[in-house]
C-alpha cells in the first residue's frame, strides 16, 4: 500500500506495541512482589545493619585449600574435582537483590582471584576478571596463576600472547596487594610476571612453578620490577634456587622439588629463621654456579622431610653435611638414607625427636634406629612397611635387666600397609602408653568379605579400646567406591554386632 504495512498489519503492530508495554508491566510488577516475599522471607539479613550482613556472609566461606593446587580451588570446583560448580560470592548474589547489593560490596568475598590461562579464550574472561578485582577493593589478595595442559589442546605461545597476557597484566597490577602468590604455569609465563613496579609488597607465601616441566628446570624465575618480597612461606617446583628473588629471612617454611645439595645447604644459610624444609626429587650432582657444598649447622629447624627422593647418593651427601640440634620432626626414606647414615646425623645433632615419618625396607634398619638416644622421646610414628617386623621390634627389650621397652614414650602410631596382625596391634594398648592407633589400607577392600581382615575377638577389642577412650581407625576405600579413604570400623563394629546378635 504505497510503501506502507496495510491496515490489518498496523493494526497488529499496534498490538504489539500494546501487547509489549502490559507484558513489561507485569514483569515489572511480579519483580515488586518477589521483593516483598524476599524481605518477608529474609529478616535476619534484610534487618541487619550492612556492616553485621557482611561479616555473615564473611564467616559463611567455605573452607579454602588455596595453597594446595590451584587447579583445584574450593570455590570453583567440587569435592571431588569432577565438576565445576559456581563459586560460593556469586551464588550468594544471586539469590535476591539486597543479598547481592551486600555480597557485591563485601570486598574479602573477592579476595581470592583465580586466573586460568587454559580458559583464557574471549574477551569476558578479561572483563569478569576486572570486574571480580573491582569488587575486592584494596584488601590483601590471595592470587592463583595456572594453566591445565591437559584441559586445552592449545599452548600459551608468543603467537597467541594476546589471549592470556591480559590475565598477566591485570594480575600485575594488583601485585602491591598480593599476599598469597601461586603460579603453576609453563616457564613463558614466569618472564611476564613482574609486578606493577611499586615497591611495596606484603607477600607472605610464595608457590611459584612450572606447569610443564618434566624433569626439566625452568630457567626463569621469580622477580618483581622494584620489590623484593619477604614471604614467610615458599614451595618452588623445578626452578632454580638463585632465580627466585627475594628476601630469605623471613622464612620459616620451604617446600622445594629438584634442587641441588648444594642449593639446599645455601638455603639452610640464607634463612636463618627456617622451622620447616620439605625437599622432593634431590638432584645428583650440583649447581656449579654456586659454592661447593660445606658442613652447615641450622639452630631453628624443627620439621625436616626428605622422604620422596630419587637419588641415593644425593640423599645420604645432604645428611652428612647437616647439623641440625633443634629437630623434632624427621620424615625420610631409609632406601635413600642408610641406618649408619642416619645415625650419625641424629647423633651429631644431639637432637630429641617426637615425630618420625619412615619408610622401611630392611627391618635391621629400624631395630638399629629405635635403640638410638634421639628416639627415646619419640611420641609419633607412621611407619610404611612390614607390619610384623615394627611388631616384632617394639616388644623387644634393649636391656635384658630392666626390661625397659623401646621407644617408651610412642603415644601415637600410623601404618600404612594391607596385611596386619590386628590381634598384636591391639595388644600394643596392654604394654605401652599408646592413645591414637590409625591403619591406612593401601588397597580397595571388599566389605562383604568379613573374614579378608579383623577376626571378631580383635574387633570388640577394638571397640572396648575406643569406650576406654583411645583413638583407633582403619581408613580405607571399600571396593568400587572413589574419592577419600574413610574410617571402616565403625561400619565393621556394627556389622559384627548385628552378627552376633543373629546368632543369638
């Protein structure tokens, strides 16, 4: 009609409009009534002053496993870290408009940042990242860099540095804020991160890594343009000790994979202050760039683990050039630390040990090691090895005329085997102060089958044990089941019980 719609059609073009206008209306109008059910709902928070509302949702954050493996971070993944889920600061905005008005202004809801450069690939990425920033306000930051390989099949690369760099720079910026730091990327990405040039810094834990390293390590390191931070914490994967620069002082717990010997004694020399050192993966040989290894006396250590090494030589070298008179916790492996070699050290340190973490093959290694004077306060023990053989050890007597017991004072055992003499386990409780014993099955077991382990006598000794007040576990994964070990007797006890009471 000329160019225009016909009558009938702007008739229905005029409904529309109409049609449109009402519609919005009542969305309008059903959006004011689900407020006034929120607010009738919700009088605890909707009554509350602001300040008191945001302490609650505050105090409702899960519980954070930050420093453990950024892959995995509580507010973004399950339990059992199959599934994302939605992280606990969005889901509390989105349940109504005043929750989300309290959440989106409660800074600390936002203070931990996880950056996945696997998932770096639009633009929102970026624009959520600021905005998530944005929310935290000027509160201490608790920052994760990481990088699934795995999760994507395209690499970080120079050709595409334009997909994750901006992640870097907005984590760059922030970086006078950092108080924990974790990168777990492949060594391209090191180069990038060098803060935002200020020279303040209050970083108190440092995990810094590399994502694809193999049994290669990263060239570059740790450092920040005009700040050198004084972390009290450090855990470093395959970088070299002299890369990563900041002030040692401070430290008082390093964890470190493949280092030197001779890293691993300079480290002793630079952090004064070190009450824990966990070492993985020792490397044979040394760095040339630095000094030959040298005898080395540290008077604060206290927890030293050097449990999962690779090499023998290495591991035995670094016991021999330490002395180390303040320790009470020693976890290691007597395949890559002889009993004479360990002996000496404990002899040389003069030091009263409380805890030991042991892997034993030869069980002439802790006979001989269980009569040493630094053992003789030994409260801990978690023993992988031969059950009969720690058995066999603790009822002997080291001096047939007082019949003193070895290792007088163990109040708490952990075992890590399949096969155990449960019957003489629990009559550990009968000759000695014992309070915790725990049993960590290696293997899968089948619930069904009653007779695979505890017999029914040692069972209701078991559970007398426990009226009485000791502490008594047997962690395992039934068979078929995933995930986390959990406390079997329990379920045993009962089923025992409904046993008996059938017979009756």
């Amino acid at each position: 009609m000329e160019g225009k719609s016909c009558a009938i059609c702007q008739e229905l073009e005029e409904f529309d409009i109409g049609y449109q206008a009402i519609l919005e209306g009542l969305v309008e109008q059903r959006r004011k009534i689900l407020q006034r059910i929120n607010e009738r709902h919700d009088p605890f928070i909707q009554r509350l002053p602001p300040e008191l509302a945001s302490q609650v949702f505050t105090s409702c954050l899960p519980r954070q496993e930050f420093e453990s493996d950024p892959l995995y971070i509580s507010l973004l993944w399950d339990d059992s870290k199959d599934s994302s889920i939605t992280p606990f600061n969005i889901v509390l905005g989105s349940i109504c408009q005043s929750w989300r008005r309290i959440a989106w202004s409660t800074p600390k809801l936002w203070s931990t940042l996880p950056i996945m450069l696997h998932r770096c690939d639009k633009q929102t990425r970026v624009d959520l990242t600021l905005e998530w920033l944005g929310r935290s306000a000027q509160v201490p930051l608790e920052v994760a860099v990481a990088y699934d390989s795995e999760a994507t099949s395209e690499k970080l690369t120079q050709v595409n540095i334009g997909l994750w760099k901006p992640l870097i720079d907005i984590v760059n910026g922030c970086s006078s804020r950092w108080r924990i730091l974790i990168v777990d990327a492949p060594e391209l990405v090191h180069s990038y991160i060098v803060g935002n040039g200020e020279a303040t810094s209050i970083l108190e834990c440092l995990k810094f890594g590399n994502s694809d390293f193999g049994v290669r390590r990263s060239s570059t390191g740790f450092s920040l343009a005009n700040a050198l931070p004084t972390p009290s914490k450090l855990t470093s994967s395959a970088v070299s000790l002299r890369s990563i620069v900041i002030g040692w002082s401070n430290l008082t717990a390093v964890k470190i994979t493949y280092l030197y010997v001779n890293e691993c004694l300079l480290l002793f020399q630079w952090a004064h202050r070190l009450t824990a050192f966990k070492i993985e993966q020792l490397l044979q040989g040394q760095d040339e760039t630095l000094p030959a290894p040298s005898p080395t006396i540290h008077h604060t250590l206290q927890s030293f683990n050097v449990f999962e090494l690779v090499e023998k030589q290495s591991a035995e070298k670094l016991l021999d050039f330490l002395t180390l008179p303040s320790l009470v916790d020693l976890s290691y492996d007597s395949s890559y630390n002889s009993l004479d070699n360990v002996s000496a050290f404990l002899q040389r340190s003069g030091c009263k040990l409380a805890a030991l973490r042991v892997m034993i093959e030869d069980p002439d290694h802790f006979s001989g090691l269980a009569l040493t004077s630094g053992l003789q306060s030994l409260e801990k023990l978690v023993y992988f090895g031969d059950v009969d053989d720690l058995l066999l050890c603790l009822k002997k007597s080291p001096n047939e005329q007082d019949g003193s017991l070895i290792l007088p004072n163990l109040h708490r055992i952990k075992i890590w085997d399949d096969h155990m003499a449960w019957s003489a386990l629990a009559d550990l409780f009968l000759s000695r102060p014992l309070k915790t014993l725990s049993m960590r099955l290696q293997t899968p077991i089948e619930l069904r089958d009653k007779t695979s382990w505890v017999d029914k006598e040692t069972t209701f000794r078991f559970q007398n044990l426990i009226k009485m007040g000791h502490d008594i576990k047997i962690m395992g994964i039934p068979l078929g089941e995933s995930g986390k070990a959990r406390n079997l007797l329990p379920w045993y006890i009962e089923a025992r019980t409904q046993e008996l009471g059938t017979a009756h």
